[in-house]
C-alpha cells in the first residue's frame, strides 16, 4: 500500500467510540492521526462530524474554508439530499452517512488526499480558462463552448475532485437562467463531456456523483 506517512488527518468527532474506530483505521493505514473532540478545537480538518458541541461542524467546515482548501470529508447521520447538498455548498468535498463502514472512511480519505495532491503535482493543466472572452482551452484548442456551458465547466475547473450539486452549476450561470430544469443541466454537461471528447477521445474527466452532482477529476 503507497501511503505517504507524512499526511496528517485530523478527525472532529464528539463521539469518542467513533473517533477513537477512526483513529485505529487510519493509523492502521499509515497516517498520522489525531482527535479533536469540539469544533472549536479544530483549526482545520479532514474528518468532520457535522454534529459537534460549542462549535458545529458546518460552521467549522464554513471558518475552514475561509483560509485553507485542506480536503474536508463530512460525516452525518442526516440522510435528506437537503442536508448532504448543504455540505457541499459550504465547501466539503465528499460525505459519508452513519452508520459507516471504517474502510469506506477510509478509501474515501485517500480518495480525497490523491485529489489534493494531484492539484499540487500537475505542473501544465490540460486546460486554460479566459474569461475576458468566454473561452476555455483543451490540449490546446478552444472549445465550441455556449455561455451556459463556459459557466459552468469553469466552476467545475475552478476545484478539482469537488462535487458540484446541480443547483450549484445553474447558479453559476447566473440568475437569468435559474429557470433551467435538471434535465436541461445534464444535457449541458453532456454536450461538455462530448466537446472535450473531440479533442481527447476517451476522456472522462467530467464524473457524475450520482444523487448529487458531477465532478471534474484532473486527467491523467
């Protein structure tokens, strides 16, 4: 298993049986661990329990993102899409729901670690974005991009490996187009996807999070 020991996790969770699991799995896994038990203890984070006394855990996801884009993966036992897209909006990158199986937790902190380090490593981005014009680049060559499409494909460009909700790709489009429907959404994402394609056969860059939203994941 190539895990970098260097890669610290800090988990925000109340319940001590939880935090302490967690723990073990992740030292198990070659990283360095360890608990914060209030959110008020944690300057930023990558296991977050939504649910925290003093401080919760959206407001410590929400004070996070003020100042760092440290990769932040939500737990909750609230199980309403309302809930799991307010994450997302407020800057998490992935959730889990309790109860949770340790390995998920687990597979999906590397998940997010390699997606971290990835936006670091990649010296030359495939793409390019010019916003004077409405333009953005692939390998090279300008895509046959819509307005609508432009908004959108440069919010998902703006944070590789982060699920964006539908609503949060129409807004980008600003509020003249609020009265797009889902449907119309995935249709837009479809033409990005084939767009993108013409240039790179085979690429599958833009990723569909099933229930939530899509995301841009950096190219090989």
């Amino acid at each position: 298993m190539n895990v970098h020991l260097s890669h610290r996790v800090l988990v925000v969770e109340d319940d001590r049986k939880i935090s302490d699991l967690l723990l073990n799995y992740l030292r198990a896994s070659g990283y360095e661990a360890e608990a914060a038990y209030d959110g008020r203890d944690a300057p930023d984070a990558v296991i977050l329990d939504w649910m925290l006394p003093g401080m919760d855990g959206i407001s410590v996801c929400k004070a996070v993102r003020a100042f760092s884009d440290v990769p932040i993966l939500m737990l909750t036992a609230r199980i309403d899409e309302v809930d799991r897209l307010l994450g997302l909006d407020i800057g998490a990158d992935d959730y889990v729901c309790k109860p949770f199986a340790p390995r998920e937790v687990i597979a999906r902190v590397r998940a997010l670690l390699r997606r971290a380090e990835g936006r670091v490593r990649v010296a030359t981005k495939p793409w390019a974005v010019d916003d004077a014009s409405f333009r953005i680049s692939w390998r090279g060559q300008w895509l046959p991009l819509t307005r609508i499409e432009f908004m959108m494909f440069r919010l998902l460009l703006s944070r590789p490996g982060r699920v964006y909700s539908r609503d949060q790709l129409l807004a980008s489009a600003h509020d003249s187009q609020r009265d797009i429907s889902d449907r119309a959404i995935d249709t837009h994402i479809k033409n990005l996807r084939k767009k993108v394609q013409a240039v790179e056969p085979g690429s599958e860059c833009i990723a569909s999070v099933y229930g939530v939203g899509y995301r841009f994941d950096l190219p090989d």
